[in-house]
C-alpha cells in the first residue's frame, strides 16, 4: 500500500523533513531572539536595567526568600515613608512568580542553583523567543505556515518589542507580550473551532496575562470588541458564543484572584465592555433562536425593539451605576489615551515620565523599519480575505495604531501586529513570485516574467537583509544600554564605564544607618530601594500624588521652607542628579520643572511655575536665572561648589550650554555635602540636625564659616626665610 | 593635650604564679615596627638561670599591663642561635609559658627571640581631620619591660614612621623608674638602654606619629576555595572582604571638590583608602572578577604584576566597602594526589598592608569525598565539615570546611595550610551516572507522556 500523496526524498518522507526543517528554523528564530538581546550583558554585565525593573528585582528577591503568602501580604515600610506601601496587594505579581517558580525549579529539581539576579536578567529574552513561536502560531491561524515563519523572525528581532525585553529589562513587559500573543492565539483558535478546550486555554493565558500587566485591559476590551464587530457584521455563531462565554466567565473569574485586580473586573469601566458583550450574545444567541423560530418579518420588528431598548437600557445602567459609585470612573492614564492634553493639564505625574509621550514619527520607522510600510498592504490582505480572525487583525491593528500614536510605550502592543501583517504580505508577495512553476511554463521561458521575479525577489531580499542588519544596529545602539551604568569612549576608543550611580547608591548602603531616609526625586525611588537598600519617600510606584508633591515643593523651595518638610519627614539625606559636569541630560534640573509643576497642583500659592522663568520666560540657570530659581533648594543642590572647578572662570553647564556665575555661589545651611560621585553626577547631602545650642541653622552655618575663615587665615603664616 | 585614661589595672593573679624570680633577664631588647597598619614587636631577650638547677620553662609577658593591646595576632617564640621555634602556650591573656626544648643549667645563658603582631591598637588622633591634613597615629605601649623577671639591661626602638612626637600618659606607673629620653639614629626613634629594672616595670606612654596611610581593616573575610570533582586543572577562588578604614574620619562631608582638588587618587601617600594592592608574586589570575552588591565593579587593572582594586569611593574612616573577588588558578600548584589529595594552599591572599579581624577559610570539597585532616601552622578558633549543594549535586552536596581564623594580618598570607581529603574516581563515576541518569529518566518521560492520549473528541 503506497500513499501517493508521500513525496519522499532520498527515502525520507518529504513530510518529516518539513518538520524538521521547522524545528531548526524555531530553534533559530529563538537564537536570534535570544542573543540579539545579549548585547547589554556582553558589553556590560548581568545588571537589571533603568527603573522600574529594580522594583521588580526587589519583589522577586523578597518572594524567594518569604513564603507566596508573606510576599501578598507584604507591607513595605522601605518606601513611601511614613506611609509605607502595602506592595503585596498592589503589584502584579506574574513576573516575579514566574521567575521564582523558575529559580525554585532549577534549583530543586535540577540542581542548578542559579543566582536569582541571573534569572531576573535573562527572563526577557528567554520569554522573547517564547513570543516569537505565538506569533507563528498566531500568524499560521491567519494564513499559513510560511507567513507564520516570517512573522516569528520579524517578531523576534523587532527593535520595537526588543526595546522593552533586552536582558535585564526585567519588567511587566518582558512576559506579557509572549502572554499577548498566546491569549489572541489560543482565542483565535477557539474562535475558530468553537472549543471549549481552547477558550479555557484562552481563559489561562488571560489570567496569566492578568497576573503580569496592567496592560492585560488592552485583550479585555479587544476581544469583546472583536465579538462585537462579528456581531455588527451579522457573523454570529454558536462557534463565537462556546468561546467568548467560556472565555469571560472563566478569564473574569480568574482575574478576580490576583489581589491588585480584585473586583474591578465588575466595577470599573474599562471592563464594562467585556461584560456589556457577555450580555449583548446572550441576547443575539437569544434571538437567533427566535429567528429560527419565527417568520422573518416578524423578527425584524422584534430585533428593532430589542437592540433599541436593551442599548437604551445598557448605557443608563452604565450612567446610574458609575453615579451610584458602583462603578468606578476611568482612570486618568485611560482618559489620557484619548485626549493627549488631558495629562498635561490635570496630571502632570502621568506626563512628566516620558514614554508616556506622544510617538514621534521617525519613531515608527525606526522600531519597525521596512514593516511599518508592509503593514497597510498585510491589512489591505486581510480585508481581501476577511474571515472572522483577519477582523481581528484588522480591529487590532486600528486600535493599536492610534494608541501607539498617543504613547510612545505603546509602540509595544503595536509591534505584533505589525509583525503579523507585515508577515501576511510578504509572504503573499513571496508566494506569488517564488513561484517559478509558470515561469517555466509552456513552451518558451518568458524573459520579461523571470526578470519581474528576480526583481521583486532581489528587491525583498535586499530589504530583508537590511532589516535584519537595522533591527541589529538599532538594538545595539539605542535598547542596550541599562541606564544605570553610561558608556563613553575615551580618546582612544577604549571604553569608559560612567559608574556614578552605583557609586553613590552604594556608598549610601555601606556608610549610612540601615534605617536611614533619603528623598529623592521619585524617578529614582526603585534603585534607591533596590541597589541602596535605604528607605525612600516617594518612588516609581506613584500612587500618592500629595507625597510626591511635597517633594517637589521640598526641592522647589527656598531652605528654610524645605527644612521643615525635611524635618518632618525625618529625612536623613537628600539626593540629586546633576548632570552639568558631564553633559548627561537625563538630570534633575530638567526634570526640576515637573517637580515645580507638580507641587503647584497642590499648593498653587506657595509655589509657582512663572517664577522659576527668567523675566523673558527662559528657564536659565546662569546668571540671569530668577530669584525664586537661585533660592531653590534643588538648585543650591545642583551647583554647590560647582563653578569652583573652573579655577576662578565661572562654571559651565554642559546640559544646558550656560554659565554659572563664581561670584555668586549657592550658600547652604540647612544640610551639608555628604558624598558627590566621581562625575558629579549623583550628589548627597546630609540633612543638618537641629543645632545644639539651639540657634537658627543660617546663624550656626554663618558662625562656623566665620570659624573656619579665622582658621585659614592662621594658615595664611608670613614666609620665614631659610636660616642657615 | 594629655591623655587620661581610666583604667583598673589587674594583674595580682598572673604575678603570684610568675614572680618565682628564677630567671634574669640580662638583655632585653624592644624593637617595634610602625610601618603598617597595625604593629610588629620583635623582643630579644637573653635570658640567665639563676636558680640552682637546670629549668626549662620560661614566662613571657606581652610588653602591656594597661590593656592597650587590642588584640594579638600571631606570637611565636624562637630560639636566636638555631632560629629553632619553641613551643609556647598561652596560660592567659597576653601569658605565654615558653617550654625551652632543652633545660638550661644555673648560670647559663640563651637567648629568645619573640615575634609577635598587634592590630586593633592604633588609633587616630585627632579623630576626624579634614582632607589636606596628615593623619597621625597614636600609639600607646608601656615603655619598659613587662616581663615577670628582672631586667638587667634594657632598650627600646621605634621604626617605620617619619615623624613622632612622644606623649605622657598620666596613667599608673611603677615608681622610681629611671628616665629614658629618646633620641633619633639613622631613621630609627630610640630608646634606652636602661639598666636593672624590676619585675614588671610600667610606664605607660604614647607616641604619636605620621602615618598617612589608611588603616585598612577586613572585619570579615570568606575565602572560599572550590576544588574540581574532574580532572580539570583549575580551582576557582572566591573571596568576599568587608572591608573597613580604622584610621581618622572627615571632619565634615566628603566633598568631591577638595577630593579632585587635592589629586588624591593618584597618591599612594593619602590616609583614605582608594586601592587595594595585591602583589601577584608567581601568581596568574585567571578570568578574576571584582564586583560587590550592586554588580561588577570595572575599576580592577594589573599593574606590573600587581592586581590593583579600586573600590567604588574612597574609603575615610570608618566607611565600608563589601566586596567579591574571585578568580581561577591552576590546581597543579597546590594539589597533590599520594594515596589521598593533599591540598596545600595560601592562609590568605597577597592584599598588602591590611588586617583581618574574622577569617573564614571554606574548602569546597567534591560532592562525596571525605575530609581527612587540616593542618595550619598558625592555631584556629574552629572547623567544621558540612555539606553544601551547588550545581548539579545530586547527593549530599559539595563537603564544605570552613576553618575559622581571627586576628590575621597581611604577611600571614606567607604561610600556606594542608588539607587532606579522599575522592575516588567511583564516587567520581557514580555521580556521572546519577546525572546521566536522571536526564534519561526524563527524557522517557517527556517520551512516554508523549504516548498518552489527551484528545478530547
């Protein structure tokens, strides 16, 4: 008996060698994912990377080393002082399950005792390649093997999802898009098929996705929307109602259990949606059951009336539940995604971090490359053939690329899709003129035909080529860098390690009181906690904006006015970043504006923006810099002793390109230089306690540099000629 | 300025067992080295029996009587002629009973040489000073023998400093001691010599020095040593310091200004604490790493077959820095395999001019060998044998010694320790196969899940 559809070569059927040419293409999508992403470690170390992944470092470190339930239960009294964070009930906790799972895993049943900081670093790239497979399982669902192969090599090395997986950029991020892409795979597979099977599968992967990322309200509004439009367009099936119901009840269910989401799924407005949709197929599959019961004219009139009143019914129950409070309103980052300027004016927290700008436009380009101009065509496919999934891609896509224009960190939720559709059209394209069977057709080879192929072919090739070679470049260049640690060259090439940051964070953790109390600015409340391990008043976590406004308004004030916030916090140390020997932009001055701004939100009469500017609105430093500027405590910070390295000329700011007077140095009394870090860079000051003689801190201040002037002038001995 | 100091001086007990007055001594020769961070005391004494037989104990007392000695980290005794060591044992603090290794016959003489270190002794003064100024060390020791017997002849030296100044303790003293004025010969601060002093003569004093130098201190340090299961020919070193400054402190906050100001970085010559030498001798580090609790620290480079450490900020007094060093080296130089391995390797490593307060010397045995025996040439506090898994260990773990040593100091790192433990290539071999084993079950496994039939039709 001989299978006529087996095509063997050289004995082996044509089938297996298929599978195994696709195990090893997987296996290097994987590889290419993986070491792509290696960059930062070779050229530096295993560090955790930027901000908010020190948080999560820390998090991890206290589940491996507390049981799961101390770890939900955890009240942080390291941060947030004197309030504290209740910190179990108020973080995802996926990520750092997830990599404590692994860590016990290794450890226990393989022996391999891993250093968590290891896992925690090499967790985002391990999961990318994780990513690229869904992709290609999600892509497979939309057209076939071949563009799911494609689409897992553009979602492997895509700068715009390498950006937020590098390794050590141990963040929410790194597992939820692998999570994305399985929840919209095992959806669109269930969908399909109407398994109950896959919706549960769909319902897990939620949930994990749940667990991981705040982002996770992205596929609870998605997918009813997905239904929704199905509906709209007269697709209902009972395939569509097994999945979404299995997928809500169970997902939703589910979701309730992680302590941060609790019972928001039912009360807040972003999951209105959701439930709405659950309702709204209740009633299609209702009246679909109807029509099949009832003549057609009749089923018009009654399908009017129903869609009528049940809508008019949904959006009154929605108005008087969210009046009634059972509802809660939506969140300020959501309203922010629809109006750009809604942040600006009412939140300038939510604004001042800078992903959550609006995208530039090179920025597309830049993260995608040639697939940001495949992308429409890959969409313009989907509507050519649109079945139900390809209403998904295209829902998708059209979401996510408004969104991805509002905030820049979106550009990550829009990279999939990208990479989906773009995958779609060249693999169209490549199905099309690879097909070299009819060139070869008839009798005579066409010149023209084989010359149009080798063109288009030569041409994607190039371009394939060259992606790969950009996405390698922008990798290297733009994502690898941890931001904890600076790279420059020196003259000759060699490289030169900026280290200024771990310096002082760790000068903090070996040479100041375990219990001591540092305030900074909340950007770098997480390192401080994580790599100083000093308590902290406000950090990347910013839930009370009044307290992060109260260290504003400390920075934004003169002296005497920030030593008794100071005093009242029992602030130990003051921290400052402070670019202007170096010319690293990323300092407190320039974020010193937000910091004003912020305060004024809170005490519009004690601090104001205007006075901060020069009298022609310039935010200058030099000499013209205003009263209110040069009194600041921020800015006694920043520039105590700094023109003093200039041997007498006056100090230049390498950040802000200006001059700062040597006549007119900042005079401190109400805290003293503590450490300042090799490039200036990190600068800490000790609060000054109360003095012992009960004098007013100028006078004390003013007293002991009297003091030390008489001491110089002792120093200052006339010249005694040589005796002989 | 004087310094006066309380203290209750009690020593009754120790000169009813030790005044037997059997012994003289004839010479008694002090020489004390401030060269370093803590300090070196080289006492020659030649001794004469006057008893009317042969005796062969001798009692030695450390030159202190008013507890100024923090503590002492290595006494050895030797006999000056044949520099033969001679067994001594500390009856009590700071009381060594000397066993002569032959009795010595009324009348005759023989002359001891005493070796001994003390750290935790210097102190700065004043405390706190700002960048530019010199630290100075004071130093406080009893000028005159403390010995139990009758000096007849006596001197006292000082090297290893640039510049002092002697200071009165107005502290206890024996009376009607004769004066010693110092004087200056050849780079050397003497004393002396005075002759027939009493047993036990005390007058405490101070000597307050230039030291510009940092007080480096390790309050603790893991020297961690992971000896291959294979044949491999290396062994990783990993050692973990917590390093202190004992000298003088800022007198205010560290300001970066003065600090670049003064080009201190580049000088050896400054009392804050900005590198670490390690002198490498014979030695080759391979893939070293430096790095602390908050990742790799880049300031490490050889220079001229030294390793140079630069911790991330300088250390004035009474600042930390933990650190992590670690490297391989080649195990042919230390390992010997006769019927069992013998392991013969370094106290400490070669860091140059620091002292330790608390060594934790840990060998990490292959997973099932058995620990024989440690033999040190110095005495330890303790050891202990445990396990320890690491990776892929699959029985009980690596077998981990760890010998607890205090009081150690720089020169110590001279002397090398054995180790002797007995691994076999069974034991080597049936580990193999336990892993091998383990990653075949799970492959059948993974296979014989792969039979079961989940499909739900």
């Amino acid at each position: 008996m001989s299978n006529v559809n087996q095509l063997t070569i050289y004995g082996v059927d044509i089938q297996l060698i298929r599978t195994l040419l696709k195990i090893i293409i997987f296996i290097s999508i994987a590889g290419a994912a993986i070491s792509s992403r290696l960059f930062s470690v070779i050229r530096f170390e295993a560090i955790i990377h930027e901000f908010d992944p020190w948080f999560n470092f820390r998090a991890t470190k206290y589940l491996v080393t507390h049981s799961y339930y101390e770890f939900l239960n955890w009240f942080d009294d390291r941060t947030w002082y004197p309030l504290g964070r209740v910190t179990g009930g108020t973080l995802y906790p996926g990520l750092m399950v997830t990599s404590g799972a692994i860590w016990h895993i290794l450890k226990n049943y393989f022996k391999l005792p891993v250093d968590i900081r290891n896992i925690c670093v090499l967790l985002a790239p391990a999961f990318s390649g994780l990513t690229a497979i869904f992709t290609y399982f999600l892509t497979k669902e939309m057209k076939d093997s071949s563009a799911g192969l494609l689409a897992a090599i553009f979602m492997g090395i895509a700068p715009g999802y390498i950006s937020r997986s590098v390794a050590g950029s141990y963040d929410n991020e790194a597992i939820a898009i692998t999570l994305l892409m399985a929840t919209f795979y095992f959806w669109i597979k269930s969908m399909k098929i109407g398994s109950v099977f896959y919706a549960t599968i769909t319902a897990l992967c939620y949930f994990y996705m749940v667990s991981a990322w705040g982002g996770y309200v992205f596929i609870t509004n998605l997918i009813p929307l997905h239904v929704f439009v199905l509906l709209l367009m007269g697709r209902y099936n009972p395939k569509l109602y097994t999945a979404y119901t299995t997928w809500y009840a169970l997902g939703t269910l589910a979701s309730m259990q992680i302590p941060f989401v609790g019972f928001l799924p039912i009360r807040s407005n972003d999951h209105m949606a959701a439930l709405g949709v659950f309702g709204l197929l209740q009633l299609v599959a209702f009246g679909d059951y109807v029509k099949s019961k009832v003549p057609n004219k009749q089923f018009k009139s009654f399908l009017i009336v129903s869609v009528v009143f049940v809508f008019g019914s949904g959006i009154a129950a929605l108005f008087g539940l969210t009046a009634m409070g059972w509802i809660a309103p939506w969140t300020g980052r959501f309203y922010s995604l629809w109006d750009t300027n809604y942040a600006k004016i009412h939140i300038p927290i939510i604004a001042s971090v800078s992903e959550h700008q609006p995208t530039a436009w090179p920025a597309f380009f830049f993260d995608t490359s040639m697939l940001i101009w495949l992308f429409p065509a890959g969409i313009y496919l989907c509507f050519q053939d649109l079945k139900d999934e390809h209403v998904f891609v295209i829902i998708y896509s059209v979401l996510c690329s408004y969104f991805a224009g509002v905030m820049v960190r979106l550009m990550l939720t829009l990279t999939p899709v990208i990479c989906v559709s773009g995958a779609i059209a060249l693999s169209k394209l490549f199905d099309v003129y690879l097909n070299i069977k009819d060139a070869f057709h008839g009798d005579n080879i066409s010149i023209s035909k084989v010359i149009s192929k080798l063109t288009v072919l030569l041409s994607f090739g190039f371009y394939l080529f060259y992606f790969v070679l950009h996405c390698t470049w922008v990798t290297s260049n733009a994502y690898s860098s941890p931001s904890v640690v600076l790279a420059s060259r020196n003259p000759d090439g060699s490289q030169n390690l900026i280290d200024d940051y771990r310096e002082a964070y760790y000068w903090l953790r070996m040479n100041t009181p375990e219990d001591a109390k540092v305030m900074a600015w909340w950007d770098y409340g997480y390192q401080i906690g994580g790599m100083a391990d000093r308590t902290t008043l406000v950090d990347n976590n910013t839930w009370n904006n009044t307290h992060i406004a109260t260290v504003g308004k400390a920075m934004a004030s003169p002296e005497n006015v920030s030593y008794e916030i100071l005093k009242k916090h029992d602030v130990d140390y003051v921290l400052v970043i402070f670019g202007g020997l170096l010319g690293y932009s990323g300092d407190d001055i320039n974020k010193f504006l937000w910091m004003v701004r912020i305060a004024e939100g809170i005490w519009p009469d004690e601090i104001k923006e205007r006075d901060f500017f020069t009298d022609r609105g310039e935010y200058k430093m030099d000499k013209d810099a205003s009263e209110t500027m040069k009194n600041s405590l921020m800015y006694k910070l920043c520039y105590w002793r700094f023109s003093e390295l200039f041997g007498g000329r006056d100090g230049v700011d390498r950040v802000r390109n200006q001059q700062i007077p040597i006549n007119a140095v900042p005079e401190l009394n109400v805290v003293e230089e503590a450490f300042t870090s090799e490039n200036w860079i990190v600068r800490i000051y000790k609060v000054k306690d109360l003095d012992n003689v009960g004098r007013d801190l100028y006078d004390a201040t003013k007293f002991e540099n009297k003091k030390s002037g008489k001491r110089n002038r002792i120093v200052k001995r006339p010249k005694i000629d040589l005796r002989e | 300025m004087f310094l006066i100091l309380l203290f209750i001086l009690n020593l009754c007990c120790g000169q009813l067992v030790l005044s037997d007055n059997k012994w003289i001594n004839q010479h008694y020769t002090r020489s004390i080295d401030l060269s370093k961070g803590f300090v070196k005391e080289i006492d020659i004494i030649d001794i004469k029996n006057i008893d009317n037989k042969p005796q062969d104990v001798y009692y030695f007392t450390i030159n202190d009587g008013f507890d100024s000695i923090g503590s002492i980290s290595l006494f050895q005794a030797i006999l000056n002629e044949n520099s033969i060591e001679v067994v001594s044992e500390e009856i009590e603090s700071k009381i060594y009973k000397i066993n002569l290794p032959f009795p010595i016959s009324p009348n005759s003489n023989v002359e001891l040489k005493f070796n001994y270190i003390y750290s935790n002794t210097l102190t700065p003064i004043p405390g706190k000073i700002s960048l530019d100024d010199t630290q100075q060390l004071l130093f406080k020791t009893n000028k005159f023998p403390f010995s139990p017997y009758e000096t007849n002849d006596y001197s006292l030296s000082f090297t290893g400093m640039t510049k002092g100044q002697e200071m009165e303790l107005h502290l206890n003293k024996t009376e009607n001691l004769p004066v010693l004025e110092p004087r200056v010969e050849s780079n050397t601060l003497k004393y002396g010599p005075a002759f027939d002093l009493p047993p036990f003569s005390l007058q405490p004093m101070g000597l307050m020095y230039d030291h510009n130098r940092p007080l480096t201190k390790a309050n603790n340090l893991y020297r961690s040593i992971w000896l291959p299961a294979s044949d491999i020919n290396k062994v990783s070193i990993e050692e973990y310091y917590e390093l202190t400054n004992q000298g003088a402190q800022l007198d205010k906050g560290f300001s970066r200004f003065d600090w670049m100001k003064g080009r201190y970085e580049s000088t050896r010559n400054h009392w804050a604490l900005s590198h670490l030498e390690i002198p490498l001798l014979n030695r080759n580090l391979e893939e070293h790493y430096f790095i602390d609790k908050v990742g790799m620290n880049s300031n490490s480079k050889f220079i001229q077959n030294h390793l140079l450490l630069q911790p991330r900020f300088p250390l004035f007094g009474g600042w930390n820095y933990n650190f992590t060093l670690g490297w391989n080296e080649e195990l042919s130089k230390f390992l010997h395999l006769n019927e069992d391995y013998i392991l013969k390797f370094p106290l400490l490593n070669s860091v140059r001019d620091v002292v330790y307060d608390n060594v934790y010397l840990e060998f990490y045995l292959p997973e099932s060998s058995e620990f024989k025996n440690f033999s040190s040439p110095i005495p330890y506090e303790s050891i202990s044998v445990d396990n320890e898994l690491s990776y892929l260990d699959v029985s009980k773990g690596h077998v981990k010694v760890t010998v607890h040593y205090k009081n150690l100091f720089d020169n110590l790192h001279k002397l090398d320790v054995y180790l002797t433990y007995k691994y076999s290539k069974t034991d080597f071999y049936l580990k193999i196969g336990k892993i091998s084993g383990f990653v075949f079950i799970g492959l059948i496994s993974y296979y014989l899940l792969g039979l079961v039939n989940l499909n739900i039709n």
